[in-house]
C-alpha cells in the first residue's frame, strides 16, 4: 500500500492508505495514528484514524505544513510495517431487530426507498440471497466487526464485518436520504453497519435498535463517567438479538446506572486472522462468553 498525502486547507493533512477499504488498510491507520499520538508533536492538535486515511490537524503557526509533512512521511518509512497485534476489546452490544420505532420510521419514508413494498431488513435479506429475515439475522449478528472509526455526528461508529469478501453484506442507502431516523438506531449502508448516536437525518437502511447508549455528553450514563463517547476506533463488536422484554429491561438499567456493557480485553492478530479467519472469530467469541 502507498500512502497519498495531500493538504487539506491550511490546518490539515489527509493521508490516504488505500483506495480500497479493508483491514489491512484500518491497521496501517490505526497503527500511524497511535504512533504520531504517542510522538506528541508540538503544534499537532487532532488526529482522526478512519477506515482506510487519517486526518492530522495542526497549528501552522507552530509547525511548519511541510515540516509536518516531512515527519509524517518519515514515521510511516520507519514504522514497523510487520507489526499484526493490537491490544483492544470484545464488546457485545444487544439490538432489538424489527423494533416498532425505526419500523414506524422506515415506512414514513418508502418513497425513498428501492424497494417501497418491504422494510429496510426484507430489501436487505432479499439482495443478498438470504431465505428469510431470521437467516439475514443470524448472519448479521453471527460474526464480529471491527469499528473502523467514530465519527459523522458525535459518537457514531463505523463497523466493517470481519468476514470474508463473498459473505461481506452488502446494502445501498437509501435513494434520498431521510430526515429522521431514531436514536441508537442499527444501520446499514454500502458494506459498513453503523450505530446512529443521536436522533436525526440519516440514509443507512434501518435493521434495528440497542437500548445501550452509545453517547452522553452529560456523562450520566454510569460507563460514560470517563468519557462522553463509548466506542474508539480498533472495538471489536459482537450484535446480540434480544426481544422486547429484554429491550425494555435493559433501558431501566442504563438508566438506572445498573447496566454494564459486556467487555472483554482481547489481543487481535490480522495475521492469524486472515490465515483462519472463522476460528479466530470463534476464539473471540469464546473469550466474550467465557465470563
């Protein structure tokens, strides 16, 4: 991969890794982004890791655009471009599928949709050759996903499916885009799932809804009192189906100040990873349920 460096105005640098968005592409950005966060570089105000680039804010009274330039360059040469472990966590996040709130939503926009005589899950099962709903499901919530970055609105992550490429879902957001979509909200669009932090606009297809709350810039929320924002780029995700009963206790949790999300530590090798690529899911899986 050969990184392309451009500036962005004159506050930014945009280096994109790849022009096609895979795992290899994330661990080179996030791997970068760590380094050049650890460096400290005076004038260096805001790093944002994404799926496949980076973006590097910084002072241009303090450093010099081509100085930072020239540094960026240099970390990437002499980065240790073997390195396949990263030390992250394994979070299983309940979604109530088919719930009666984006499904009241989707269907006040069908005239934006591809398929106007099915929900956004039907269309999503239907294109990609799935017998049923249920099926579309179990393929959905049975593998992990990476969050590839955190961003668009506050709080929002990106999860790309760590299957490989045949079985990957694939789904086209909506032909326009809808002006409402409902908080923490499940969706889909292009290959990436995402978790609609706020309420607002949106055109990802709509699968579902988590009762965990995902942003909380009050930090009441028991497991935000550190920090406003609950994912970071390199969370391993594992989606757990419940039902309404479910949904509805775990809401009374979170707000209560009961509810802990299920975490686990994990080391993640991409080489073993993409050398067995089921059973490094399943050894993840196994770490999430062994407690």
């Amino acid at each position: 991969m050969t990184s392309r460096y451009t500036f962005g105005g004159d506050e930014h640098i945009f280096v994109e890794i790849d022009e096609e968005m895979s795992l290899e592409a994330f661990f080179k950005s996030l791997s970068l982004t760590n380094e050049i966060r650890e460096a400290e570089i005076k004038g260096v105000t805001e790093i944002c890791p994404a799926n496949a680039s980076y973006q590097v804010k910084f002072d241009p009274d303090i450093v010099h655009p081509d100085d930072l330039l020239f540094e960026l360059k240099e970390m990437e040469k002499n980065a240790d471009q073997g390195k396949t472990t990263l030390n992250t966590r394994i979070i299983e996040i309940p979604v109530y599928y088919r719930d009666p709130w984006t499904t009241e939503t989707l269907m006040r926009f069908r005239d934006r949709h591809q398929d106007p005589n099915s929900t956004d899950i039907e269309f999503a099962a239907k294109i990609n050759g799935y017998k049923s709903v249920d099926a579309f499901i179990e393929a959905h919530s049975g593998s992990p996903w990476f969050v590839g970055m955190v961003g668009f609105v506050a709080g929002l992550p990106f999860l790309y499916q760590m299957v490989d490429r045949k079985r990957q879902i694939q789904v086209p957001k909506y032909l326009r885009p809808r002006t409402d979509t409902p908080k923490q909200t499940v969706g889909y669009g292009g290959s990436f799932s995402c978790i609609y932090s706020v309420r607002g606009a949106g055109g990802y297809q709509m699968f579902g809804i988590t009762p965990v709350t995902i942003f909380d810039s009050s930090q009441h929320t028991s497991y935000l009192s550190d920090f406003m924002v609950f994912f970071k780029p390199g969370d391993i995700v594992k989606w757990k189906p419940i039902n309404r009963k479910e949904y509805d206790q775990i809401v009374l949790d979170v707000e209560s100040g009961k509810y802990q999300p299920k975490i686990e530590n994990v080391v993640f090798d991409l080489a073993a990873f993409n050398k067995d690529i089921d059973g490094t899911n399943s050894k993840l899986l196994e770490t999430l349920n062994a407690n």
